[in-house]
C-alpha cells in the first residue's frame, strides 16, 4: 500500500513536481498476478490527478497473454507520457497495445551512472575466498538460485496464497536444486573453481522466497568444501558491486544478479526463467548467454560447457566492456530525449533513437 498512501513528506514531494520517473524492473505483466496492473493503473491515476506527467524509466514488459491483462496494461500506458522500452521484446510488445504513452528503446536502467563498485572489498567473502586459495586456484564462480515455477496468471499475488504458491514450485524447484548441484560438482571438480553463492533478495521480506533459502540448500550439498562458500553479508548497492566484480563468471537466475554482473564488466550467463532475460541478452549483443532455465533442469551439462567457453575466452571482458560502455551512453541519450519530449508534449519517433 505504500505507493498508494506516501508518507506526509512523499505527498508534498509529489505535489512539488512536474514529472514522475517510474522504473525498477517489471510492472506490466500477466503471470504473477492481475492485481499488480490494477494496482499499477491506480498509482498512476493518483500521479495524473496531482498533475504530474508519467515517465517510465527503462522498463520491461511481458507476457501478456490474457486478454484481461493487455486491456488493463494498455490503461496504464494510457496514462503515461513516455516509456523507455528496455529492450526489443518489450518494445515490439507494448508497440502492439497501441496506447496513447510515446515510445522509445533504452537498454536496462543498470546500464546509467552510478552503479560503480566502492573502493574497498567486502571483507567477510573476500577473506573465505582468500583461505579457500591457498588449495583452490581456479576461477571465481558466484552462483544466484532464485525461487521460480510458483507464478500464475489469476488475480490474487502470492502475498494473499503464499501455501497454493509454495506448493506448485515444489517439484520443479528440487529438480532446479539438482541440476545447480550436478553444475556446481563439475565447477568443482574438472575447473578447481571457488563458488560463491549470492542472494540477490532482500533480507527479512518474505523468508519463503528469499535466495538464501535455496542456496542454504546448495551449500549443505558441499558442506564440507571450504571452496564452495555462502555469502550471508547483508550488503549494500555498492558493496555488492564491488562483490561482483570480483568474480570471473557471475550464473544467476535472477535477471540483475547477471545484469550487474556485466555493468561491472563481467562474464555471466543468464538461466532465463522468462522472455525478458533472452530479451535483454538479445538487445545487448549476448543472446549466447541467456540459457533457457527448464533447458538447464534438463541438460546441466550444457551450462558448464558455456561457463567453461566463457572463462577460456580471452576476448569476452573487452566485448563485455565495450557493450557496457555503449550502453550507458545510449541510455543518458535516451533518458533526455524521454524528460525533453515529457516536458514539451512533441511527439515521439517511436522509433529506436540508435537507429538514426
């Protein structure tokens, strides 16, 4: 409810501006649950009465496949002034609602400023992974689980049917937990890699779904391998940028945990668990290392050998670095054009700026 009824200081916040940024991940969907875009469609509304105009930042879309879901989506495009696709998924998408917001392609919003590591290395998980090689000297691995398979298309999110939620994961996810099991031996194993194992969930929201849960699983698997660590730091931004770019590969379920990954000029092979990750690999010029996640519970194998290409590539830290680099300059790019075209109601290419 907190979008819904801001403290004092957000209602005299919004009351001051002219323009609202909207971002942070995935608003108009249809498979977690209904509710989320009438919920998002409400929070617009009460931004349109105060008079604000509606930019959403370097969003994502997707699926849509009710037709319930792609009327209530396209309501709340309606509302919105301009929307910076993150990808070409997206932007074909939310192109086939045909509302009244301007369109216009960005990259991920982790590809602006501000999201450089600090300078000093988080102590704890440095210090494991310094024990662990004076034995180990193969790469440095990290690893994100993510729970998955619990989503459904009905109205209700999981906070109102957390058990029918739970159980529906159950089976798929323990197969999930022995395919990064079978990975994570041949790390060890034929690589001598150190795996670190990073939760990318906020600590004390909802234990059920935190990372750390599953993880905690992977790790009683090796529980006698001082190479195979558990990060448990609570981290900030920063310094969980500086964890990352201390890895040589990041595999990562959730999307940021490879996303970040990359800002930092990283390898990282994304287990795409829905169409926005292939998406964004795709738009990026990576669409190799966005690995179908039912494809990894079946055939493990197949991501080692992709994990053990990527760390033999000599190249890929200057590809990676190169893509970055555009990436954050195409985004600042399009993030004017986004406030300018706000601001003096002119209307959009609905195009890709990087195309002309």
């Amino acid at each position: 409810m907190y979008n819904l009824f801001p403290p004092l200081r957000g209602w005299r916040s919004l009351q001051q501006a002219d323009i609202a940024l909207w971002t942070g991940g995935l608003d108009l969907q249809d498979d977690s649950s209904l509710a989320k875009l009438c919920h998002t469609w409400l929070v617009f509304f009460i931004y349109r009465l105060l008079g604000l105009k509606i930019v959403c930042v370097c969003q994502g879309a997707g699926p849509l496949d009710t037709r319930l879901g792609r009327f209530l989506a396209r309501a709340v495009l309606n509302q919105v002034a301009v929307f910076m696709a993150r990808d070409k998924g997206t932007f074909d998408l939310v192109s086939s609602l045909r509302s009244r917001a301007k369109l216009i392609r960005s990259h991920d919003g982790i590809f602006l400023p501000g999201f450089e590591p600090v300078e000093h290395p988080t102590s704890k998980v440095f210090a494991d992974l310094e024990r662990a090689s004076e034995k180990h000297r193969g790469p440095v691995i990290a690893i994100n689980m993510r729970l998955w398979f619990h989503f459904t298309g009905g109205f209700l999110p999981y906070q109102f049917a957390k058990t029918s939620f739970r159980e529906r994961a159950d089976e798929r996810m323990s197969a999930f937990v022995d395919a990064f099991v079978r990975l994570i031996g041949r790390l060890r194993t034929e690589m001598d890699a150190r795996v670190v194992l990073v939760s990318m969930y906020e600590p004390g929201i909802e234990e059920w779904e935190d990372d750390a849960m599953w993880l905690s699983r992977l790790k009683d698997s090796f529980a006698n391998d001082p190479a195979v660590i558990l990060c448990e730091d609570d981290l900030s931004v920063p310094e969980f940028n500086t964890l990352m770019k201390g890895f040589d590969l990041v595999i990562g379920t959730r999307l940021h945990s490879t996303l970040t990954a990359l800002r930092q000029g990283v390898r990282a092979i994304h287990l795409s668990y829905t169409l926005k990750g292939k998406d964004i690999f795709d738009s990026l010029g990576l669409a190799e290392f966005a690995f179908d996640l039912n494809g990894f519970i079946e055939a493990p194998d197949q991501v080692f050998e992709l994990a053990r290409a990527s760390i033999d590539s000599e190249d890929l830290p200057s590809r990676i670095a190169d893509i970055t680099e555009n990436a954050i300059a195409e985004n600042l790019q399009t993030l004017r054009q986004a406030l300018d075209e706000a601001c003096s109601g002119k209307p959009a290419s609905n195009s890709n700026p990087r195309s002309s």
